[in-house]
C-alpha cells in the first residue's frame, strides 16, 4: 500500500510515529497524575507506566539497534520490559522508569529514530527495512498497546479520565438488509503479500470453502439480552465443556461491567454508569459466551477463513480486496476505528464499509471472536521474530479478527489476526453468528 518514493514515505513513517506519540501521551501522561500512571489498576493489566516505556524500549530495541545499528542507550532496562520476563501481575513491583523518566527516555530513542531515519535505505538493503517494515511495525506496535491501555482505562475505577463523545443515530429502518447473507462455494485468496503486514499474515494463499451464511451485523445487546433472559447461562447444553467449566467456575452470568438495576441492565464504561444500548454491538464477551450464545441461537461461530472471505472477496470480480469496501485507506465513513469513540457504532450506521455481499460492521467496533485456533498458514515464515506469532501458535488461542473502535486504521486491512485466550473478557470483543448453507 505504500506505494509511493522513498522521500514520501520518509515523511509518512515520521507523521505515523509521531500520531502514534501523541495517542501513548494522551492515554497517560496528558491526564493522569503519578499514582494513577504507576499503580496497577487490574491484575489483568499491567501499570500505564509499564506500557508507555514498553513502547519506547521496543523502539529502541528494533529502530535504534537492529534497523539504525546505533549502541544501544538503556540496554539496562530491555529486562523489566520484556513481556514474557514479566507477568501483568508482577511489573508494579519492577524498578520502572517514573512517568517522567518514561516520557524523557521514549524523546531520546525517537530523537535518535528521526535522525537515523533520513539515513535509512529501504530498497537492497536488509529484509527488516525493506518497504520500511521495521517502521511500520513499531509504529502498529505502538498502537496495539495503546488499545491494551484503553482496556486498562475501562478496568479503572474512579472519575472518567476520557472525553466520550456521543455515538452515531442508529441506521434509519430505510432499507433493512436481511438479518445473514450466504457466501457461495468456492475458492478466495486469503492473507497477503503486503509489505507492512506481520508474518502471521503470510503468504496469501488460495482457500476453497463450502457455502456458508454469516450474519449481517455482530450480535446485539438486545439480542444477547435475549439469550440471558432465555436462561443462556444456566443451560448447561449451549456450552462447550471448557465453557461450562468457564461458566461455573468465574459464575458470570452477563458481559464484564454489566450490572442489573431495577429498571433493568446498566453497564460501566470508562468511568460512566449507562443503560445498556440495545443496538449495539455486545462487546467484553468471552469467547466462551461467544460460543453458548452461538449454540443458542442455532448457529455457531464463523471461522477465521469465512470471516475473512466474507469480508475480502467479491463475486462479481472474482477477487479479493484489502477492505469490505475496497481497496480505498479507512474513513470514518467506512468505519469506527482510531478511538473516535469511546464504543461500538449502533447497528449498520456505516452503510459505506459493507462489504460486496452485504456484511456490515466487519472492520472496527468490535473485534471477533472466530471458531479458529491461532495457529500458522501455509508457508509461514518467521519475521523478524518468533516472539511476536509463532511462540502463540497451537490451540491455546482463538482468533479475533476486524479490530475494535479502538484498533488504529493502520491495522485495519481485512488480514490482519488477533489473538487471545478464550477466557479473556477486558479486550473490546464480540462476535457475529454463521452457520453452514442447508445443501442443495
Ligand atoms: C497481537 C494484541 C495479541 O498485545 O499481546 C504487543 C500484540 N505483541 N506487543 C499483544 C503485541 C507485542 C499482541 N496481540
Ligand atoms: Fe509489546
């Protein structure tokens, strides 16, 4: 996609990480004071503080020292930032940077970044700077961490810290698109070549899939209510038995920061008490609730390749696009991404981001929870390091695709994967329902 001169996308790279910057300070250091910055606001989290140097010591590690080949400046400091050194639990007891070392250190690795950047080669040159990759993940990892704080802000408690700016009208009822749509047989491309996406992406290649209908839309609050009122968490037989195993042992019995009040369901988030929306996507669902409620409604849960031929592949063309929409970068007309808001978009306000076969809301809102272990696609390679993928491969984890309001455009293309554990609540997920075409 960056198709483009080398002076240009010098200065792209350079606007990217600096947009990045100002996302990280304004999560942390804009507006919240030192204890707020320092203390350990979940034991899923891990201190603000922690991922601001994080994000620098990870710059440091890939811009200054692999890409630049400059001396490493804090080499004291790789082991307190080392994820896999330290669990969430644990890093409020490491020596950390304070906010104010943190914000100093993160201004002397980019000062050295910048620099080196005008220097840098991206064409004949290492693998790790072709296209300017390393670039281009450092500033996606940047991101990724900055979402990882907004889950840490909703697990907060106290005064709200975030402007929440008030969401879309839902749709007009103008034209109501059928409630699932059906994707006939046939082959897709699935993943990519680009030259910015991570290795798990990789390589596009050819898959064949039977029929298949997905839905329309994620699945509501109105709809999940529905599910709870009907008794979901109590019938043992739509759950799987890790799932029952989930349910009985954590006893939830709604979405994480959802409580009942007389007048009926209310929800936290970010710091405010609210009715729960009916007609927005139901996010902070496991992938086990994900799965119950799937069972419930006579359907199950997509799997990763149907989410993406779904959201990629056109039948009138034969080919498979970067986008539902196409091949055009995200708008705000096609999607809720970037942290706009502080929540999913009603059902269907962003007619622009359907895709050719109708799906809309796949990119942005909520990220979803597929049937899916993530594990590696056909001919994998690791690059540059097996830390960020393939260690995570195996059936530990589920695959969530399409990103969250949260998720920055950059990492919107319709390839990339996330993953999780199928227990895992904090993140901003939900799910849409698929189930096999009757034959014919
Ligand atoms: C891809 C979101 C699962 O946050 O654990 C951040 C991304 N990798 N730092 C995570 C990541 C290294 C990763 N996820
Ligand atoms: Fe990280």
């Amino acid at each position: 996609s960056e198709q483009t001169t080398p002076e240009r996308l010098k200065d792209h790279i350079a606007a990217q990480l600096q947009q990045a910057r100002e996302r990280s300070e304004g999560l942390t250091l804009d507006i919240l004071d030192d204890d707020e910055l320092t203390r350990q606001h979940s034991p899923l989290m891990s201190p603000l503080v922690w991922d601001l140097a994080h994000v620098g010591n990870y710059e440091e590690q890939w811009l200054v020292r692999a890409a630049a080949g400059q001396r490493a400046l804090r080499p004291d400091i790789d082991v307190i930032y080392d994820a896999f050194e330290n669990p969430r639990a644990e890093r409020v007891h490491l020596p950390l940077l304070s906010p104010g070392e943190a914000r100093a250190y993160n201004a002397a690795v980019r000062a050295r970044v910048l620099d080196s950047l005008e220097r840098a080669r991206f064409e004949g040159g290492p693998p790790l700077l072709n296209g300017g990759f390393v670039y281009g993940m450092v500033i996606q990892h940047e991101h990724q961490h900055d979402e990882t704080m907004l889950a840490t802000h909703q697990l907060r408690r106290g005064a709200p810290a975030l402007p929440d700016p008030p969401p879309p009208a839902p749709a007009s009822a103008g034209r109501p698109a059928g409630e699932e749509v059906l994707i006939e047989a046939g082959p897709f491309t699935m993943g990519t070549d680009d030259p910015w996406a991570y290795d798990n992406e990789r390589p596009a290649h050819t898959v064949h899939l039977p029929a298949y209908l997905i839905d329309t839309v994620p699945v509501s609050n109105a709809r999940y209510l529905e599910f709870m009122a009907d008794g979901g968490y109590d019938e043992r037989r739509w759950w799987s038995d890790a799932g029952w195993e989930w349910r009985t042992r954590s006893g939830k019995r709604a979405p994480a920061f959802w409580h009942r009040d007389p007048g009926g369901w209310l929800r936290r988030r970010f710091g405010r008490i609210e009715p729960v929306p009916p007609e927005e996507p139901v996010q902070h669902v496991c992938f086990h609730e994900a799965q119950a409620y799937a069972a419930w409604a006579g359907k199950r849960l997509p799997t990763e390749a149907e989410w993406e031929k779904a959201a990629r592949y056109d039948p009138a063309s034969g080919t498979t696009r970067r986008f539902p929409w196409g091949e055009e970068e995200p708008s705000p007309r096609h999607a809720n991404l970037g942290q706009r808001l502080l929540r999913p978009a009603p059902a269907k306000s962003l007619p622009a981001g359907a895709s050719p076969a109708g799906v809309h809301q796949l990119v942005g809102d909520v990220w979803e929870w597929t049937s899916t272990p993530f594990r590696a696609y056909p001919g994998f390679r690791v690059f540059p390091y097996s830390e960020y993928s393939e260690v995570f491969f195996g059936s530990e984890y589920r695959v969530l695709r399409g990103g969250s309001w949260a998720t920055h455009p950059g990492m919107a293309r319709a390839t990339f994967r996330n993953w999780d554990f199928p227990i895992r609540r904090q993140i901003f997920a939900g799910f849409r329902c698929a189930r096999d075409a009757e034959p014919v």
